[in-house]
C-alpha cells in the first residue's frame, strides 16, 4: 500500500528528472527476463544489458575474465562483485547516446544495486522501475531444464545446480526487489502466461512508469 501511494506520488510530482527510462528486468532464473527483454528493447528503443550474456560472451572469446566467470557460473553461484560491476558499467559507457536501458540478471547482490545507483546518479540519471516476473520454483525449474535441452548452456542440464541457482536468488538476489520498493519503484508482474500475454502486463507497467 505505501509503496503504490509512493508510486503515485512519484509519478503526479515527476521527481525523476531524468529522460532515461532505466529498468531492471528482475526474477528468477528460468523467469523469461532474457525473452522478454529482447522484445521490450524493440518496442520501447531501449538497450538491453545481460550481465549472464556479457559473461557467456567472454567464455566463447576464452578470455581470462570469461575463464574466472565461468569458475562460478558451472557451480550456479554468483560472479564476484568486483568482476561484474566493472564488466557492467564498461557495458554502458559504450552506449552514450541511449534512450535508457534495460538491465537483465543486473543486479544480483544489494551491493551491485547500490553501485549501479551511483553510477547512473553520476550521470544525472536513475532506476525508474524494477519489475519483478513472478514465477513459482517448480516452475522456472522445469522451463531451465527445457531450455537446457538445446541452450549449450552446462549450467542449465543439472536439476542440483539450477536448485543452487534459485537458492542464490532468493538468499542474495531477492532483497534487491526490497532495496527499489522502499522508492516505490519495486513491481511484481504475473509472470505465467504466453510470451505476448507477458509482454502486455510488462508494457502497461512501463507505460505508466513514462
Ligand atoms: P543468467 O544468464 O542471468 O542466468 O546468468 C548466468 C550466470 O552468470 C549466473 O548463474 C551467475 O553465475 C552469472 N551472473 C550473471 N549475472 C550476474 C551478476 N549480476 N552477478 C553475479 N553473477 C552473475
């Protein structure tokens, strides 16, 4: 209730003066933020950031950042902070020009959030929302495991370190959806349904946050 009525006030008093639209797409693994960022990034001409893909990228190119990555990614555990918010901030600097964008598995950890705000104050600029796919987790296990079947990724083949995964999420993740609610910026959205029904629910609540 307070953090709708917060909502509404930042919206009538448009206290974010920036004309970035910024946006953490936010769930689980498995939840369809890759999916979903890929077609909200066309409809809204917004640059879409993955920190999984960043790093998938660096294995593919055998560099020494995609090797120390890929230590932690085949056990489902979390890259290290220092690794990531380099990585991630490189990522922007590259795109000066952008309309805003889209964050996806970005942030992970509270302290990532709280640089990633720093950064984006540094610029004059801000998160405008979070927007959490609500997704049960026998559920994001069984679309992981599907997915599993033709991604070429090894973290997605091993039902004990898609487990770890969620773990990781709800134990170091999840508060994040906390840290942006106190801003009345956090969103939970329904995240079952086909692609074009989720995109729907995602685009109402970007439109409203413009
Ligand atoms: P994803 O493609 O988002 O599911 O990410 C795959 C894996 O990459 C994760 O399980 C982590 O090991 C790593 N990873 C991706 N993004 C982050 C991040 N922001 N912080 C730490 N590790 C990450």
């Amino acid at each position: 209730m307070f953090a709708q009525l917060l909502r509404f006030w930042r919206k009538i008093t448009k206290t974010n003066t920036s004309t970035m639209l910024n946006l953490i797409l936010f769930g689980p693994p498995g939840s369809g933020k890759g999916t979903q960022a890929k077609k909200l990034e066309k409809k809204f001409n917004l640059v879409h950031i993955s920190t999984g893909d960043l790093f998938r990228h660096e294995i593919g190119n055998k560099t020494p950042l995609g090797m120390k990555a890929k230590e932690f990614m085949d056990k489902g555990h979390l890259v290290p902070d220092e690794i990531t918010i380099g990585m991630l901030q490189n990522k922007v600097e590259k795109h000066p020009d952008a309309a805003g964008f889209i964050f996806d598995g970005f942030p992970r950890t509270v302290p990532q959030a709280e640089s990633l705000d720093a950064f984006l104050a540094d610029k004059d600029t801000t998160i405008a929302g979070l927007l959490m796919l609500d997704v049960d987790d026998d559920e994001v296990v069984a679309r992981i495991l599907n997915r599993g079947k033709d991604s070429g990724r090894s973290d997605d083949n091993d039902e004990s370190i898609i487990r770890n995964r969620i773990k990781v999420f709800n134990a170091q993740t999840a508060p994040i959806f906390e840290h942006y609610d106190k801003f009345g910026k956090s969103q939970k959205i329904n995240g079952v349904g086909s692609i074009d029904e989720i995109t729907e629910r995602l685009s109402d609540a970007i439109n409203n946050l413009m």
